[in-house]
C-alpha cells in the first residue's frame, strides 16, 4: 500500500507528554495519569473500558467491525528517581520521574488515536489500544493477560524509546529483541561465634562468598552463542569485626534470550546455595523472583513495522549488534498472541538530548512522537486487511 498518514497532531502530543512528565506516578497509583487518559478518550468520543488488569485501559475504535483487529500499548508509568532537568515541563513530584519515556508512549498513543479517530471510517479494521500500569514491576501486563485481555485481538505492536537511535529513525529487529529478568535473594544460616574461635562456629559469610563463586561460574555451563548474564549485587553479612556471622544473604539478577536459559539458572540457582550451605553444616533458603520472559518479536510483524516505516518516511535502522540485556513486560502479551517491538529514536546529539533511560537527566527529541504515530498509523493502513503469519 501507499503512504497514507492521516493528520498528526505533534503539538497536542508534546502538551500531553509534558503534562504527564509533570507529574510522573509509580506503578499502579496513577490517578492523575488515568485521568488524563480516560478525558482524552472521552474528548475523542473513544470507547474504553478498565476491565483488564489493575489502573490500565484498554480503549477501541471501529469496535463493531468482526474479523481482524490489531492492538498498540503504550505504558504509563514513571521511576522512583530525582529529576535533575532544568526544564519548564520537569517533574513537579519529588523523588518520582518520567526516566524511562513511558510519557512518551502515552502521549503517541494519544495522538495516534487522535490521527486515526479523523479517518476512522477509510479503517477496515478492529482497533485496541492499550494504556497499561507498572510496566516497572510488579507487572501490570501480567494483570491484564491474566484478566484475557489477549483474546481481544490478533496481533499486537509496541514501542519503546532509544537515546541510542537518532530521532527519526526506528529499529525493528526479528525473534530476540529483549531479555528475559529474574531476580533472587538467597538467605545462609550458620551458627555465630568468636572471630577468635572459628572452629566452633559456622561461617554463613564463607558459605556467601564460596556460593558467590560458584554463581559466577554458571555462565562456563551455557552455550556461549546464547546471551545471559547473572549479576550479584549485594553481599552482605555480619554486625560486628570480632562475631562470626550467622547469617549472610545474595541480591542479584539473571538476564538472558532464552526462557529455557533462564529456568536452567534458576535451578542452578537453588542447587548450588543448598549444595554449599550443606557443605559448611548450615542451610539455605532461596526467593525467586521469576520476571518477564524474553522477548521475541514475530518476523512478519516485525518486518511490517519496517516497511511501515519506509513507507511514512522513518529511517528504518538495521540491528548491527545482539539484543541488550533489558526487559520489558510486553512479553506477556506474545507469549499469547503473535506481536513485533521496536525501539524509537529519541535521540539529538545537538540539543544533548544523549541521557539513557533511568537516569536523572534523562529527555528525549519531542519530535520523536510524531514519527511513532507515523509508523503506528501506517502500520494499520498496510495491514488492516489481515495479515499472514506463516
């Protein structure tokens, strides 16, 4: 098909970003953001409902139409960190901030629905647009895959930003396009005594710093060709120089591109803490906290994303380099329906809008909303028809 962009409203786009990065809100709590959203749909006359999940939307267009329907999703919410921008539109809630774009996200979904709500009727499809809560975790996809809200569509596309990539460019990759993340805490018990006499106590901090070792020598069990990675942050044991502890405890993360990958390190995991605390006559306790799955961006989809960008004049860049090691909870929605993710370039050497996500002076081009609801609208245009998965 043709480039056919409906209007784009980048202005009403920036004003709505920059109010949502006034006032960031975490996780679930997002009164303020939902709001927003819900009076923006109901200015649109957009039809919504917040039966999926917790604090999340999901809003239609074209809702009579049967057959083929295609969904966007945006996340909402922001990062408990100090804003340190000297901007008009910086945060206004100390100690909270839009670090990761997810105002970005919201705003383009908005003026996506706005440019499309003008054309609605030239759209042979069904339409879903999904505004979701806590993509930081606890996940707020998880909630509204669990409440169905994958039944409500075929296919599925998202985006997230890239001070990587310049503005006005995309990257769409095919298969791996983001970790899978895990996080543990592993608790040893030993018996305390005298920093003088070790031979009567059980050295819960020798059993932390033993199985520190062993963890990192998990990766020399796994196919090198397969990405993963298990950091441990935290290590911590003992009050006092001259009390042997009895009791030292592991933080860390595992990330990688295979869930296969990542239930083989769990098991790893909870093996070698029994394994050692055993050794040294104490015992273990392991929490696992299983994440999001990898993400893996269907071909065809991401190769429409593509051309969809082509198309409405976005500078398709080509992965060069294996996926990174984030994650993102839109895996949950293509572990149940088939979905495509990629990654907008918001970044502008000149204007030293360089920051990466989660750091405190983190901004982004503006100018990058209008190219995602470019490839969001065209998207739709050159596949509203149906698309073949095979």
């Amino acid at each position: 098909m043709s480039c056919f962009i409906p209007h784009i409203d980048l202005e009403y786009m920036i004003r709505i970003r920059r109010q949502l990065h006034k006032y960031p809100e975490l996780q679930f709590e997002l009164p303020r953001t939902l709001e927003l959203v819900r009076s923006e749909l109901r200015n649109m006359d957009i039809t919504f409902t917040e039966k999926y999940g917790k604090s999340s939307i999901a809003a239609y267009m074209n809702e009579d139409k049967p057959g083929f329907t295609i969904a966007l999703r945006a996340d909402m919410d922001a990062l408990p960190i100090t804003e340190i921008n000297n901007v008009e539109y910086k945060s206004r809630i100390d100690g909270q901030m839009h670090a990761c774009g997810h105002d970005v996200h919201t705003a383009a979904l908005l003026g996506t629905i706005k440019a499309l709500n003008a054309v609605k009727d030239k759209i042979n499809c069904r339409l879903v647009f999904i505004f979701q809560a806590s993509e930081e975790g606890p996940s707020g996809a998880r909630l509204m895959v669990e409440d169905n809200v994958t039944d409500e569509f075929d296919l599925i596309i998202g985006c997230h930003v890239d001070n990587t990539l310049d503005v006005g460019s995309i990257m769409a990759r095919s298969g791996v396009t983001l970790a899978s993340s895990d996080y543990f805490r592993i608790d040893l018990y030993g018996t305390a005594g005298h920093a003088a006499a070790p031979h009567a106590a059980k050295d819960a901090l020798q059993m932390g710093v033993k199985l520190y070792n062993e963890l990192m020598g998990i990766s020399r069990e796994i196919n090198p060709t397969i990405p993963n990675v298990l950091t441990v942050s935290i290590l911590k044991a003992g009050e006092k120089p001259n009390i042997i502890s009895d009791h030292c405890y592991l933080e860390g993360t595992v990330r990688t591109h295979s869930d296969e990958i990542a239930e083989y390190i769990r098991r790893r995991i909870v093996n070698l803490s029994e394994e050692i605390a055993r050794q040294h006559g104490g015992r273990s306790n392991v929490e696992l906290n299983i994440g999001y799955g990898t993400v893996i961006s269907h071909p065809v989809i991401a190769s429409e994303l593509q051309r969809a960008a082509r198309d409405a004049g976005v500078n398709v860049v080509l992965p060069e380099s294996p996926p990174a090691m984030y994650a993102e909870d839109f895996a949950y929605y293509i572990k149940h329906k088939p979905g495509a993710f990629f990654f907008l370039g918001t970044r502008n050497i000149e204007k030293g809008f360089t920051a990466m996500t989660h750091n405190n002076d983190f901004d982004v081009d503006e100018k990058a909303l209008e190219y995602a609801a470019k490839v969001f609208c065209q998207f739709i245009f050159n596949n509203m028809d149906g698309l073949t998965l095979e």
